[in-house]
C-alpha cells in the first residue's frame, strides 16, 4: 500500500467526524431559522457580516438589545451548541491531522514488509 493511501484513508475518519458535526450544526442552524420564522422574523448569519462575526468571536453581543423575543430564542438556541460545535469542529482536526500520520506510517511500514 502506498504512502497516498495511507494518508486519505487515515484522513478518513476525521473528515467523515467534522462532516457529521457540520450536519448537526445546519440542522440547529435550520431549527433556529424555524422559530425565528414562526415569529416573523428572518434570520441568516450570511446576509449580515457583523452577525457572523459576534456569533464567531463576540457571543456577549451575539443577541443584542433590540432583537425581539423570537429573535432572542431562534439566537440562544444558537448560542447553546456554539461551543460544542467548535470543539467537535477541533477535534475532528485533530483526528484529520492524527489520522493522516498513523495511516502514511502504516502504509509504508507494510509496503515496506
């Protein structure tokens, strides 16, 4: 087995972890858009950069004195899985990065065999 291999098939595993988490994250994103629609309102963290930004950097300000209470609810719920998600996020780097060694090491160690 080549080195090539080793390392998509080491790099597998992370991917397939970080691609799971991403699903979770659009389905907390959709669950938040739902309530936010049920009470009139529109939220997209793409069409306001700033938005993005204090979700990413500046959660205190994430939810912000003039937003309404559905408003308030769709972005705790946001708020909630945050850092869950950017934890999975790092440790499906850390499997990708871990993964890719482990499988190039094996690859070669039995190729070399």
């Amino acid at each position: 087995m080549s080195g090539e291999i080793g390392f998509f098939l080491g790099a597998a595993p992370g991917v397939a972890y970080t691609l799971w988490n991403m699903i979770r994250g659009q389905q907390t994103m959709n669950e938040a858009k739902r309530i936010a629609k049920a009470h009139g309102e529109f939220l997209d963290l793409h069409a306001s950069p700033s938005l993005s930004f204090d979700y990413i950097y500046r959660p205190g300000k994430f939810i912000r004195p003039n937003d309404s209470d559905g408003m308030r609810e769709a972005k705790a719920l946001l708020l909630s899985t945050r850092k869950q998600l950017f934890r999975r996020h790092a440790l499906g780097a850390l499997f990708v990065g871990l993964g890719i060694f482990v499988g190039v090491f094996l690859s070669v160690g039995l190729s070399g065999a």
